[in-house]
C-alpha cells in the first residue's frame, strides 16, 4: 500500500508542473507578441494544462490506469523530443528549457514505467487473493475475444 501511495505522491507532484505552467501561461500570454502568437500560446498552454490534468485524474485509481498513463507520457515524450529537437536548430539551452526536458524525456518516462510496474504487481497480488477468478481468467479472455 506504500508504493501505491508514493506512486500517487509522485504523479501528484510530477503533474503540478504542466498544470500550474498551462494555467499561468494561459493567464499571462507571451510578453512581446503579435496577436496570432500570443492565441497560439494560449491554445498551447491549455493542452499543458490538460496533460497534467489527465495525469490528475489518473491518481484515484493508479494501478488500472496503465492506458491513459502510456497515452499522456507519449505526449510529453513527443513534445520534450520536439524541445530537443529545437536545441539542435539553435533554441538557447536556458535553465527553463533544460528543466522542462529532464521532465519530458526522464522523469515523466520513469513514473510511466514505475506505474507499469506497480501494475503488475498489483495484479499478481489480487491473483492470489482471488485464486478462483484467475484460475477463470484464460477462459473469461477466449470468450470475450
């Protein structure tokens, strides 16, 4: 139940980033911009905002939300690579932007996969508290397919 409730901790927290980075970004807009920039920041800052959400939603019930984890980390890891990418083309390598991927391309990847993990775990251990159900479990898959 620990690891449960670290996991939860950890994503809570990972997840504080894109939404209060999506909210004050929506708020505040670019400094110095002409008006299709600053709207486009915006729309971008709501999809920010929406992923650290999702990551949110996910916390009640953590250990079955493997699909909707792997969907939100493909994101991050599409737009940190993108962020990359964008170094290699001449982006300045600030503090931001370094930051931003060590949580793109690191630690958003390793929660995925400690999620996984626990998944699996957790899977095994409501096996064996249940061993007539997984006994069943082969057959329920060939119906249900």
């Amino acid at each position: 139940m620990w690891e449960k409730r670290a996991l939860q901790v950890s994503i809570a927290i990972a997840a504080l980033v894109p939404v209060t980075s999506g909210w004050w970004d929506i708020m505040h807009g670019l400094a110095d911009s002409i008006g299709w920039a600053d709207n486009h920041h915006r729309y971008l800052s709501g999809l920010l905002l929406a992923i650290g959400l999702g990551f949110w939603s996910a916390i009640p019930r953590i250990e079955v939300k493997t699909a909707r984890i792997r969907l939100l980390t493909t994101l991050v890891v599409i737009g940190g690579l993108a962020r990359l990418l964008g170094l290699a083309l001449g982006d300045a390598a600030t503090l931001p932007v370094m930051t931003a991927l060590v949580m793109e391309l690191i630690v958003t990847p390793l929660l995925c996969l400690w999620q996984a993990q626990f998944k699996s775990r957790w899977l095994d251990v409501s096996r064996q508290d249940l061993p007539g159900i997984a006994k069943m479990e082969t057959h329920l898959r060939h119906m249900a397919s």
